[in-house]
C-alpha cells in the first residue's frame, strides 16, 4: 500500500529523494540506459504534472501543479519505479488519458533482463492497484485512453535490442494478451529499429512512434490502444539521413495530419485518415497545381461569357435588321 506524504515531511522527504543515489542503474523500460522521464515526468489534461524520485527502498510519486509547482499530492511506494520514457527523446508515457490510471516501471539496469516490474497506481489517489512482474525482457509502449490496456514492447533476442514485439497487458485481468499487437494488412512483418520521438493523436487513441528502422528505411509505428491493432507507415523518403535524431512528429488534428519535423520544418507528413505519406515538395506541387487552375478556369469562363454575349448581340442585330 503506499504510504501518504504530506506537509514538511512530503518537503522532506523530496529532498531526501533528490539527494539518494538510485538503488538501480538510470534508465527506464528502453534497451539502453540513461533516458530517465521520472524527475520531468508527464503532465495529465488536470493541470498537473506526475513525477517520480527515488527515496532509497522506496520511490516518491507526486502530482504537481503546472501553475506555481506546489505538490497536489504524494506517496511512498515500495520499490524502484519510474515514469517511463518509451523514445530515445525521453518522450514520456504511462498516464490515461481520462487520468485514472498511471503506469511506472523499474528502471533497466542491463540488457538483457530476466524480470520486468511494473507498477499500476490510481491516479488521482496515487494508491497501487496492481503490481506486475513479468518473465522476460519488457519496456513500455503506451496505455489505452482508459487506462484498461497496458502495450509494451517486448525484445526477442537477447544480442540484438531493435527486434520485438507489440504484446498487450490486460490491467484488469492481470495478465498478457495471448497475441501481439500487428499490422493486419502485413502480419508477417518483423518489427526492428530504435524508437526516436513519439506523439499522441487526439484522445490518446493513437500513439505515433518514429522507429529509425535499424538501418534500413524509418517507420512510424501508429498504435491503436483502443482496438489494439497498428499500422506501420514506412518512410522510405527518409533513408540515409543522418539526422534521424533530431527529428519529431507533430499531430494536427485539425486536417488529420502528422508530420515528421525538423525543427519548424516538415521532412515527411503522413494522413491520419489513410495513413498516405507525401513528402512535402510533392504536397507543395499538389497545392500549386490546384491553385494554378483557379486562372485558367476563370479565363475559360470569361471567355464562354464572352463568347454568348457576343452571339446574343450578333442575334439581336439580325432581328433588328430584319424588322
């Protein structure tokens, strides 16, 4: 159960946390070590950010206000837990959408590891609901919008980090989703590649990852956590870049578009809807061939109008000629 914290002893004991050395290596879920979203964390739709320190045997969880920072609530739990950052940008994630439900999960202190902790808490009173210890080698991936879906990725060679699996965590029941997550357009095809960034659609239905493909062409890997199925969006304008890890994804629900950027600068923009990439000079002539039409289908009119003015006065005349 996790011990409420409160007042000068919740101060305290913050700042305890702050100067403890870890009882585990930094790191979170990732097949690498060092990325670590606990101490900035992830900030909820409430107006409060969740964060994570370790305390020794324990860890700190506390809900903070965005405006003013005051700590809204807090608590001690049993073990080593982090918010967990699921792309090499320490994107964080394990926090539902609607806010009842908050994910952690025990820092990696190597790769390959036989168990996988995590730790499923009420949200709002920051009290454990379930802890989870899984047999094999797990990060986190996402979390359904209610919070009744845990993703992970699970790695399936113990040399080789980039290959895995999309498997499911039923929260309610306890227990692993008997089979993963795939693409059922190609459900033979083998995922690999190190996640870079990662942005959530409206809602927190769709997750969007941008894998570097281990060498071969970038993907965006778009994770339904409501229907529990994906699509993988390959970006083969992207190969050989050089600068994969600087690049991030931006979700404009507005015309249902992501769009792999650099800096202010789209690379690549991809429909929500179809899932259809473009790179953007081709958008670019796409939207100058439909302005470019917009003179000449005016001039044709102008002509047609012209060209019945002049046979209506041209009639006219014979008439009046005639009479």
């Amino acid at each position: 159960m996790a011990r409420q914290v409160s007042g000068a002893a919740c101060v305290a004991l913050v700042f305890m946390a702050l100067g403890a050395t870890a009882t585990a290596a930094g790191g979170d879920g990732l097949p690498v070590g060092n990325i670590d979203a606990g101490r900035t964390g992830i900030a909820g739709t409430d107006g409060a950010r969740y964060v994570t320190l370790p305390a020794g045997a324990r860890t700190v969880v506390a809900r903070v206000g965005l405006r003013g920072g005051r700590v809204l609530r807090s608590a001690a739990v049993r073990g080593n837990f982090t918010i967990p950052a699921v792309a090499l940008d320490a994107s964080p994630s394990g926090l539902s959408t609607d806010g009842t439900t908050l994910a952690l999960i025990r820092p990696r202190a190597r790769f390959p590891q036989r168990r996988t902790e995590l730790l499923v808490l009420d949200a709002r009173q920051l009290r454990p609901i379930r802890r989870v210890s899984l047999r094999g080698d797990f990060s986190f991936d996402a979390v359904s919008p209610d919070g009744g879906s845990i993703y992970l990725v699970e790695y399936l060679s113990r040399r080789d980090p980039t290959r895995y699996a999309v498997p499911t965590f039923d929260v309610d029941r306890g227990r692993l989703v008997a089979a993963p997550v795939v693409d059922k357009s190609e459900p033979g095809e083998k995922m690999r590649g190190f996640p870079i960034t990662r942005a959530l659609g409206p809602g927190g239905r769709w997750a969007y990852t941008l894998y570097d493909g281990a060498g071969q062409h970038p993907f965006v890997h778009a994770l339904d956590t409501v229907e529990q199925t994906a699509v993988c969006i390959d970006l083969d304008g992207l190969a050989g870049r050089r600068d994969l890890s600087e690049l991030r994804l931006a979700v404009d629900a507005g015309q249902e578009r992501l769009s792999v950027v650099k800096g202010a600068d789209p690379v690549a923009l991809i429909d929500t809807r179809t899932f259809a990439v473009q790179m953007p000079a081709e958008a670019d002539a796409e939207e100058q061939g439909s302005t470019s039409i917009v003179p000449w289908l005016a001039g044709g009119i102008a002509a047609l109008l012209f060209a019945a003015a002049l046979s209506w006065t041209l009639r006219r005349r014979r008439r009046l000629a005639t009479s």
